[in-house]
C-alpha cells in the first residue's frame, strides 16, 4: 500500500488528532506494551506542542516513533539534528 515499509502501515490502524503537549505521555501511561507512534500534525503554538523530552521517553520505553510531515517533520529533524 501505497509503497511505505510495513511496519510504517501499523500507524494507519488508529488515527488521533493533531499531537499536543502531554498527549504522549498519556498515551505511554494507558498502554502496557510498545505501540508503533506517527506523528503528523500537531499543535504549534507555545506551551501547547508537544515536547521533545515526551518523545525521548517513549524512544527510550521501546516505542518507535516515526516523524512524518508537518510538526512530525520538524521534532525528527530537532531529535537527530
């Protein structure tokens, strides 16, 4: 589908809103075993985006995270940058 790897088409199985600040975390809480995360969207505007010590906590819990377009994008490009 669509010629992504497959491992990308399990973040296809649900769909949130826009990310935002603590969304992840709460998330990381709810769930006791590793989910696949994608971040597309989200919010931009000051105290309302999300982290990038959220993501650095769910990498470190083993779950992957893939950084797609817009604020995905942008977290990908500060995280390895």
């Amino acid at each position: 589908m669509l010629g992504l790897p497959a491992s990308l088409l399990e973040c296809f199985d649900r769909i949130s809103g826009p990310i935002a600040f603590g969304d992840l975390d709460q998330r990381l809480t709810r769930s006791k075993a590793p989910r696949m995360i994608c971040i597309a969207d989200g919010n931009l505007e000051s105290g309302f985006a999300i982290q990038n010590d959220e993501i650095k906590r769910a990498l470190s819990a083993g779950w992957p995270v893939w950084g797609l377009s817009s604020v995905g994008a942008l977290k990908a490009v500060e995280l390895v940058g």
